[in-house]
C-alpha cells in the first residue's frame, strides 16, 4: 500500500471534528461509503447519522470511504485505521442520486472485490445499500449487492440488521442472506424471484429516536461552515414530479423543543445552523423557531423554502444571519402548469417573497424552475420570462434562475409520462438565456443530455449493471458511449409508458396505492390541482401510506396546541 495514501487519509481526520477511531478486537466492522468525492460526501446527513449510530453501539466499529476519481489507481483504504474494504465484514453504500450508479464497479474493482454478489463467497463482506435514489429503484444496481434496504433504514438497523450479522459472522453467505430476506423491509436481489412480493417501503415513526444532525465537522465540504439539522422529513404537499414527495411521505416534524436541543448542541461547534426539510418553510413552528435560534446567537441557513409558506419574520432572521440569496421554487411559469404539477403556488406568494428579498437588502435570488413538464408549451416558458420580469421590477439586484430538466421519477404521478426530447429541453433554455439577458438574469441548467442520462438510471432494469461494468472509465460521456455499444437507446428507458404496464420498480411498495397515482395522473392531464397531506399530520385516507393510528407523535402534538 502506497505510503501516500495512508498519509492523505491521516490528514483528512486529522482536519475533522468528531471522528471516532475504535479497536476492532472483538467488533462488527462496518464500512460505509458515499459512492462520491469527499467534499461531496460530508455534506450528507445520512452518512453523519449512521456514522454516529454505529459508532455509538459498544461492539460495532463505522469506518467511512469516497469515491475519488483521481486516485483511482491507488488502494481503497478507510480513513479512521486505512484498511481496505475486504477487512470489513459489511460495505455499506448510501445513493441520494442516480448519476452516482455508475461509480460502483469502479469502486468495487479498486477494492479488489468481485463485482456480481452471485460471484462472492463467505471470505468477502457483504454489500449493503440505502438510500432515496436505490429505495425507488433497486434493479439497476441489484445485481452488485447483496440486499438493499429500502427506505428509512434507523430502526431495522438498529434493531434487526446489526443484531443478526453480529450473531451470524462466520455463517454461510446463503444462510445469511436467508435470514436478511425475512426481515421486512430488506430486498435480497439473488432470493427475489419474479412474482414475490414487492418490499414495503419502511418510515420512521419517532424522527427524535435517531437524531440526524452533522456529527462530524471539517471545512473541506460544501457546508463546512453548518451545522446542520434535520427539523422535518417527507412532505405531503403531492408535487407530482417530486420523488421525494411520495417515497418520504408521511410528513413527520420534529418536535420544537426537540428541534431547540439539537440547535443548542450545535452551537457548541458552530455559530451558523442549516435547517433541513423538504420545505423548511413548511415547519409547524418555524417562527417560534426562528426567533428563538437568533435570540441564542444563532445564524440561521436554510435548505429551501415554499412561497406560499414563507413568513416575513423568517425572512428578517435569515437576512439578518447574513444569508445572501433567497431561493424560492416556482418550478413553473404559469398557473396553470403549476396546477398540472401540483404546486399552486400564485404569483402573487412568490412575488411577496421577492419583495421581502428586496425589503430586507438580500443581495441575489435564486429562482428554480424545470423544462419539459408534461403538457408544457412555448406560452409556459414565456410565462417563466414575464415572471422574471415583474420580478425584476422589484429586485433590482442579482437574480439568478435554474432551468433544470424534468425527468419523470418512479412512484410518482408522472412515473407513466415521457421525458421530453433534449433538443426540445435545449431550445427552451436557450430561449430563456436570450430573453432574459437583456433584464441581466443568468440561466444555469443541467444539460438536457446529463438529465436523460439522469432518467435512464431512475427508470432502469438490471440491464444497466453490464452496461455500467463495462464502462473504461468513469463520467457520463463513458455511461452514454456503454449504453450505445450494449445496443441501447436513452429512449427506451425514457419512453411514456402505460399505466397498466409492468414497470421495473414494481418490486418496491411504496405505500402510495397505484390507484391513487393514476387519480394524479388523470387530474393532472385535466388541469387540476391534486391532493394535500392533512396540515396537522392526522392520517387521511387518500393514498393509503398512513396506518390507521397514525398522527403526530403526542409531543409534537402538545407543542403545537402550546403554540396556538
């Protein structure tokens, strides 16, 4: 092993706040890997909670590696005792994002480790996965690893995972597996044959059992200078685009004087606290919240805001931590296309957002925006110019808009539609570009080719594994040129398809009723607007994800009559 290696990874915790380095004698060693660069990685808060989680177990030891491309012809080490992965007895791999698929054969052969689970024996660990991107659609990574968890991992972890492999080390790979297929929520691709049931999709119930939260800190990471936590998770607004929207859900909401704690942890390492939601806007007490975190010195950054949520008093205290930029999602020019998407939000909730940026002297905005919605035309990407427009007449300042492609996502309403063709995607953002720059706006946006690349992997089968294995290199340019050799076509994965059709994610039971997806689909294709979680998180019965006795955990439940 080069000296090098071993050096650079010294230095790297040696820069960190938190690291854990642990004896192994005795443990279950555990590796676990965001299959992307560090500075990257570390802003993952799912890497942050599991790291903790593991590590806060006496007889287990969590040890963390990247993906770097440039020292990809150098060994594969951990960074707490730089061993390499085949020392461990589990690989553990979290994906947020499709796009970082195709680092895994490069990382497995960097290890030294037999790329196809069916080709692996007792003297190899075994290789997990997690995460949004792989819960919504295992297959084309499935044949790589030997179970995948699907959804939110904490509590089967906890409670069943870690107790079985620390009770079966030396086990027979098969019988191991055999035991992990039992177990709800665990999908074991070599034991799943055609016709088994899909695997439910698991959700925790207590968000505070399982803090998440940064526990390590180093400012080699794009939020360096955070400490973030997570205050809310899944959102039941029903964006009809929004994966996230529908394999998180049911919303669930930290507890004020929970979410309080956790800030006041977190000032103990940092003055700047990221709030993190899928809507921080959208958080029962978030004034209270607020007012309290500036009222104990805190500066507050938060992950991303709705407009038809947004407060003033939230505004006021982000301007007055030193944010610089308020970003806010239209997503669609028009009214009517956010009625199709199901974000109705007015123009006039956006533009008082864009007049309190003004109000209190934020320096830019940022304004989201996708092309190639179903059912868009040339009048909805000139609704998106005039919006601006009228924006600009109120911010005089930096204004910044993001045309990103829409790529339909599975256990969506639009997981049947088409992706619209990349030139159509690319005349439209270059329409935006030449409209809007006479107004001094930039227009950044995903390459249309990037995006179905993108859609190719969401919307895939176990075809793709040959297909990435076989790839020279790493990037997009190598994933698209393997894709044409192994005879394959984007369209095929990014074609409309029909709603009584097999569809490769089948295998994962979301808990949102097909039904209720194709009731979305038809009000959509109406013009209407579709449905919404209940605000006070008591269950409905529309699409079928909440259990009879689900509600708020009672605290929640008493802060918020606290706060009424």
């Amino acid at each position: 092993m080069q000296w090098r290696t071993i050096a650079r990874a010294k230095e790297i915790i040696r820069q960190e706040e938190g690291v854990v380095v642990k004896e192994w004698g005795g443990r279950l060693r555990v590796l676990f890997t965001y299959p992307d660069t560090y500075f990257t990685g570390m802003s993952n808060l799912a890497l942050h909670l599991f790291y903790r989680m593991l590590n806060d177990m006496p007889d287990v030891v969590c040890e963390r590696t990247f993906w770097e491309p440039s020292l990809a012809d150098e060994p594969l080490i951990s960074l707490e005792s730089q061993r390499r992965p085949q020392e461990f007895d589990i690989w553990a791999f979290t994906f947020s994002f499709e796009m970082d698929y195709t680092n895994v054969p490069f990382l497995l052969r960097q290890a030294g480790i037999p790329l196809w689970a069916e080709e692996r024996d007792e003297s190899w660990p075994l290789l997990i996965a997690g995460g949004p991107a792989i819960s919504a659609n295992p297959e084309p990574l499935a044949l790589f690893f030997d179970a995948i968890v699907i959804g939110e991992g904490e509590e089967i972890l906890a409670d069943s995972l870690i107790p079985l492999w620390q009770e079966m080390r030396g086990a027979p790979r098969r019988e191991v597996l055999e035991a992990m297929h039992q177990i709800p929520g665990v999908y074991v691709p070599l034991l799943h044959s055609e016709g088994s049931p899909a695997v439910k999709r698991l959700w925790v119930r207590d968000l505070t059992r399982f803090p998440t939260a940064n526990f390590l800190h180093t400012a080699n990471t794009e939020f360096g200078g955070l400490h973030q936590i997570e205050i809310a998770r899944g959102c039941g607004r029903g964006c009809r685009f929004c994966m996230a929207g529908y394999i998180y859900r049911p919303p669930r909401q930290v507890p004020l004087e929970s979410a309080l704690a956790w800030v006041e942890e977190g000032l103990r390492s940092r003055k700047r606290i990221g709030l993190v939601s899928p809507a921080v806007s959208d958080y029962l007490w978030i004034d209270d919240l607020a007012l309290e975190m500036r009222r104990r010195g805190a500066e507050i950054s938060v992950s991303s805001l709705r407009a038809d949520s947004l407060s003033e008093t939230l505004v006021k205290a982000v301007a007055e931590s030193g944010t610089r930029t308020l970003t806010v999602a239209p997503e669609a020019g028009s009214e009517r296309l956010r009625r199709v998407i199901n974000k109705p939000q007015s123009d006039e909730d956006l533009l008082r957002a864009v007049e309190w940026a003004r109000k209190y002297r934020l320096r830019s905005l940022k304004l989201y925006f996708m092309v190639g919605h179903p059912t868009e035309t040339g009048k909805d990407i000139e609704a998106i110019v005039e919006f601006v427009r009228r924006a600009r007449g109120i911010f005089r300042r930096n204004i910044a808009i993001n045309a990103t492609p829409f790529v339909p996502k599975p256990h969506t309403p639009f997981q049947w539609e088409a992706m619209a063709p990349a030139e159509v995607i690319r005349k439209r953002q270059e329409y935006l570009r030449k409209s809007l720059a006479p107004m001094r706006v930039k227009v950044r946006g995903e390459r249309p080719e990037l995006s179905a690349l993108q859609g190719v992997l969401a919307r895939g089968d176990r075809r793709l594994a040959p297909v990435m294995a076989s790839m020279k290199k790493p990037g997009t340019r190598a994933f698209r040129n393997a894709l044409e050799a192994a005879g394959f076509a984007p369209e095929e994965f990014l074609r409309q398809r029909e709603t009584d059709e097999h569809l490769p994610w089948d295998v994962v039971d979301s808990g949102v009723r097909p039904s209720f997806l194709k009731l979305e689909l038809r009000r959509a294709r109406a013009g209407k607007a579709g449905y919404q979680c209940p605000a006070d998180g008591k269950r409905c019965l529309a699409c079928g994800v909440c259990p009879m006795d689900w509600a708020f955990p009672e605290k929640a439940k008493n802060d918020r009559a606290s706060m009424a």
